[in-house]
C-alpha cells in the first residue's frame, strides 16, 4: 500500500462538514483528470458515490465501458469481483476497488478448491459461474454469465458444448430461475445464495402490494422463488431500471437492493418506489464505499488490484465464452453527476 502522504491542505484541516464535502469533490475532479482516471460505480452503492461516478449501472457493463476508453486508472466501487473482472478485462489498467475491504458474501460460498471437489463429483459436466465469483472461480469455469443474460448464457453453452446438463455456481436461486426457464437442460446447483435478497420478506411484498394495488413488482432473480412468483417482472439491476422508466405505472415494489430504489425515486421524481424489508434491503458491503476512498484511491493509498497470470489467463477464457455468444453485454449504463 503506498505510503502517499495527503496534500497540506487536507479535509481533516477543514472544519465545515460543507468545506470538506466541497474539497474532496475539487480534489477527485483535479486528480481525475491529472491522473487519467475513470471512476465507476454500481447501482447498489450510495447515491453520493453514484453522483461523483463518471458513470454507474451493472458490473459487467461497467467493466466493458472500461475497457473501451483510454483511461489509465479505473477506481471500481462496488464488490471485490467485480473489480477483478474489470482487471480481467482490462489488464493493461491500473484498477482500484473504491473500498478495499468491500468483499462479496456470496461469491465468497465457493472457492477455487470447493468447485474443484465440485466438478470432480460430476466428471465432464461444464461449469456456468456466475460473474459474482472469484477470478480464481472463474479460472475453474466453461462458461460466465450475469443475472441479465443466464438463460441465453446456459442455452448458448448446451448448443456449443452438446451438453444439457451444467454445474451452476454458486447462487441457487439465479440457477433455480435459468432452470424454471429451460426445462431441457439440467443445472446442478451450488448452495449459494445473496444475503441482501434473502433478508427480503414475501410477506412485506404481500403488504406492500395491498396497500399499493396499482403497482407493479420488479424483481431480481437472486430473490427467493415465493417473490420471483409474485414479480410481474424479473431481471437484473439495470433491466428493473430500464423497467420503471419506461413503464406507465406510477409505483412500483423494487424486489432488489435498496440503492436501486434510491437511483430510482432520484431519476424519476414523478414515480414512487417502494423496497420490501427497507431497512433490511442493504448490502452492507455496497455501502463501505465512501466518496473519501475515492480520493484515497486516486492518491494511491490502497492497494491495486492484481491477479496472476496462471489464474487470469482462464479466468479471460471463462468471460470471453460469455462474449461469444451474440449480442452479450452488460447492461446499459448512465452518466454520474460529477
């Protein structure tokens, strides 16, 4: 980690919340630009973050935009893999991850060693992992996909491989929904799952949808079956955005982590959103990131992200399989406020 000292006029010599606020934003503009930098932020993470972002939405889209610009730094906020992929994709870049102690529990229910032992009980089955895996996950895998593409991804994979059984990794539910949709095809699924979804309660969808008849249910497919069952609609971040913009309905129940609903009610004031289980509906691990680590990654205070080769040159394969497929991208993403 560098031992980069802070410039003499630092934000703890700055006694207004407002003063500091004002330097910090000033200070990230100023190195933004001196240092090449591109600042990236996904949809769960605070709306202040989101704001000074050069641009927010899903992991992997992100990841794609990065790698389609001339920056030489990307600043990650969000998870730990999702800043590995965005160096997987991009690894002539510097890439930081807004906070470096903003880990995954999910992707953290399956290691490299776990999906070995894995594999070696289903000789020959391929592996579908989901993007929110290791690198060193991904290293294991035939094949990647996000929550906005796992049907076509596992359809794609059956057509290329000649297999219609897969081992899906490591989140149950995304694979419970790709399974509901292909019938032909066997996933056998790790036990993994989100927290954040998990903690959403059917019952205070229920609620929520009698006190609010007219509005629509959008849904992500790491919920548990008994909300996907009650969604009029199920897709990933960027699609429940997309969603809600473009629908004629005035409220909607967002089944997902709460910063979607907060990104909504910001973008489309004339609408109301509502999450289930509110206070509950929070990754925590989203929300380290701080507009302060920003800073502190482009003064080079945190560690960069590094992946060795011997992992990062399958873990590329794995992701490249998913790019092979036509039309694969990540969802859209939007400009931020700074």
């Amino acid at each position: 980690m560098s031992s980069q000292a802070l410039p003499l006029a630092t934000p703890a010599g700055l006694t207004a919340p407002g003063e500091r606020k004002e330097f910090i934003a000033r200070e990230i503009k100023r190195l933004k630009k001196e240092k090449n930098a591109l600042i990236l932020a996904h949809l769960y993470e605070r709306i202040e973050v989101q704001d000074i972002a050069d641009y927010h939405g899903d992991s992997l889209g992100l990841s794609q935009l990065a790698k389609d610009t001339d920056a030489d730094i990307i600043i990650f906020c969000g998870v730990h893999f999702m800043a590995e992929t965005a160096k997987l994709l991009n690894p002539n870049k510097t890439v930081y991850l807004g906070n470096p102690n903003a880990g995954c529990p999910m992707a953290d229910m399956i290691t490299r060693e776990d999906l070995i032992a894995f594999k070696a009980e289903y000789p020959g089955v391929p592996v579908v992992a989901y993007v929110n895996t290791s690198a060193e996950v991904k290293a294991e895998s035939d094949y990647c996909c996000t929550s906005a593409n796992a049907v076509e991804v596992v359809e794609f994979a059956a057509k290329e491989s000649g297999s219609n059984r897969f081992l899906f990794v490591p989140d149950k539910h995304l694979g419970g929904y790709v399974q509901s949709k292909l019938p032909h095809i066997e996933l056998i699924c790790w036990e993994g799952f989100c927290p954040t979804h998990m903690r959403m309660n059917p019952e205070d969808v229920v609620a929520l949808k009698k006190a609010n008849p007219q509005a629509e249910i959008l849904a992500h497919p790491e919920c548990d079956t008994p909300i996907k069952n009650m969604a009029d609609f199920i897709g990933s971040t960027t699609a429940i955005v997309k969603r809600a913009k473009e629908s004629n309905a005035r409220t909607f129940i967002i089944c997902t982590e709460d910063g979607v609903s907060q990104r909504l009610s910001q973008d489309c004031p004339e609408k109301t959103f509502h999450t289930p289980t509110r206070a509950s509906a929070v990754c925590p691990n989203m929300k380290l990131t701080r507009v302060e680590n920003i800073y502190k990654s482009l003064l080079g205070q945190y560690p960069e992200i590094l992946i060795s080769e011997d992992i990062a040159e399958p873990a590329r394969r794995c992701i490249d399989s998913m790019m092979r497929m036509p039309g694969s991208s990540g969802g859209p993403v939007m400009t931020g406020k700074a």
